[in-house]
C-alpha cells in the first residue's frame, strides 16, 4: 500500500473512531487523523524525490556517496523515516508553505489528550477534527493536486467540513465574549489564544458577564463541559503557554525571563514588561538598592531594599 493510500486510510478510519458512540475510540480518532496528516506530507516528499530513489526525502539520516560513474548522488540511510522537525526544514527549503501553527496546535492538544482526556472533553476531539479539516483541503488540494472531497470520499468529507463549520461558528461566539472584557494587560490578553477549560481542556470558554466583569476577577464559563471557573484559575497556565517559548530563547542568549514567581501570590505571573504580577497586582516595593543605588529584581525584594551583592556584605559585616 503506497504513502497516500495509508494516509487516506488515515484519515478516514480517524473520522469513523470520531463519529462512534464509544468513548474509548476519542483517542483513536484524533491519533490517526494526525498521523493522516503527516502522512500526507511525506507523501509530498516522495513526490519531490529523484526519479531513482522515491523516498529518499522521507529518509530520517541522507548521505552523500560517489556512484560507479563517480558522479555524487544521495541515499538514504536505515529504515527511520522524518519527523514532524525534519519535514518543516525540508518543507522549508523545499518551498513547501503549511500552517505550522495549526498543526502544533493540533499535535499539543493530541499530546494533551494523551494525558488527560476524560468522557467529559468531546469537544477537544472535536477541536482537533475541526482544525486539522483545514490542513488536510489545503494540503490536498495545493500540493497533491487531488480533490479532497473524491479522494477522501463524500462521507469522511462532509463530516469534517460541518465539524468544522460547526465548530468555528462556537469558537467565534466565545472569541467575541472575551474580546468584550478590558484584560488592561498586552500579556494578559496575548496569553488568552492559550485559554482553555482547566477541567476538560476544551477551548470553547467564553466570558459569560463581559459587561460586569472587571480585570482581575473575570468569571469563565466552559460551553463544553459546562465547567465554572475564573481567570485567576487559568491565569499561571496562560502565562507560561504565552510566555515559554521566550524564556527558552532568553535563556539560551544569556538574557533574563520574561516572567518570574510573584512575592506575593507565588505564581509565576510577575511580567517583567509590565511591572507588576498579572494575577494579584502587586508591584516591586523595592525598585532601588538603598546602599548602591542598583535596580532590584523580584528574588532581591527579600532582601528589604538591598541588592545581593550588598545584602551579601552586610551579612558579612554582621557576622564579624
């Protein structure tokens, strides 16, 4: 069976596991869409391989070897085939353009689902079918040349396409709610394409009183699971899913966090670029170090107005 035809399969077999009664079969179904999907794009590598050697692109490990003319060709080495890291920089030199967004989006909540999917969180799965219907047509259509609808047949086709419309249409819904409420910081409200249900992880969540609301205490309502909660419940997890990625970044450049441990909640929510913690408010008592006049960050508030360095000789001192 080619490349393709497993990944029809894929597919397919993953809209049948969505549509079953059977809870267990949740897992499935957004385990072999997914894997549909990549399936598609190794396909597309294949394609784009030299005529004698047809899958030396989806190859994991390629080498360069001399032929019996004593020309320099390429061959694949062992049996492991590309991950999700090696397809994007092949797509990328390749000029092969995907939403890499919507499918990390997509494989996070797969990953997420792995952990903590329970009977009460349909509409994650559904979220996963609905998002990954724009890859797969684009994909499809574009790159592979072949008419979605044909290829994975009417059935499997007009159930992703109203998952879909369905989905979106709820999604907008909760969107349009939150956008209602004065969020008063940039991170906060940059955060919030991270909002999700702290009990069944479903991202349809809307603020139900966006008119009385005020920030920090907005009230969460999950259309999914029906699940109350606030900001302050979520809050930390945005932050981090907002602001990870950064950290990484600053730390590999011998640079500072973008965000710390609050002194007075504990959570990590104190942003450095606005000067307090998002989650309680609080601001630095102590900007200046008394002694040397140095600005002090948030581990140094302890301290009580000295820096570490300082603090350090004094504790010296005082012990001589």
């Amino acid at each position: 069976m080619s490349i393709i035809e497993n990944a029809i399969d894929s597919i397919q077999i993953g809209i049948e596991d969505y549509e079953s009664a059977d809870d267990r079969r949740s897992i499935s179904a957004v385990r072999n869409i997914s894997a549909g999907i990549l399936l598609l794009y190794k396909e597309k590598l294949c394609q784009l391989s030299p005529e004698d050697n047809k899958e030396l692109l989806i190859k994991q490990n390629i080498r360069p070897i001399q032929n019996n003319a004593g020309e320099i060709v390429f061959e694949g080495k062992g049996h492991k085939t590309v991950d999700v890291f090696s397809i994007q920089e092949r797509f990328k030199s390749l000029k092969v353009t995907v939403d890499w967004n919507r499918f990390n989006e997509i494989n996070k909540l797969r990953n997420d689902l792995e952990h903590y999917y329970t009977s009460e969180s349909p509409d994650t799965v559904r979220e996963v079918v609905a998002k990954s219907f724009l890859l797969i047509r684009d994909f499809l259509t574009e790159y592979l040349e072949q008419d979605p609808q044909e290829t994975l047949g009417t059935d499997a086709w007009s159930t992703l396409l109203e998952v879909s419309e369905v989905y979106s249409a709820e999604e907008e819904v909760c969107y349009a709610s939150i956008e209602k409420i004065d969020w008063k910081y940039d991170s906060v409200k940059d955060s919030l394409k991270h909002l999700r249900c702290n009990k069944c992880h479903s991202s349809l969540v809307e603020a139900p009183y966006p008119e009385e609301d005020v920030y920090p205490t907005v009230n969460l309502h999950c259309r999914s699971c029906d699940n109350d909660f606030s900001v302050d419940d979520i809050i930390e997890q945005c932050i981090d899913d907002s602001l990870a990625g950064q950290a990484i970044r600053n730390a590999m450049d011998g640079g500072e966090p973008p965000y710390d441990s609050c002194c007075e909640c504990a959570k990590n929510t104190y942003i450095h670029s606005e000067d307090c913690c998002v989650a309680c408010e609080y601001e630095l008592e102590y900007k200046n170090c008394e002694v040397c006049d140095a600005s002090l960050g948030v581990e140094e508030q302890y301290n009580e107005g000295k820096c570490g360095s300082c603090q350090y000789s004094y504790d010296k001192h005082m012990a001589d």
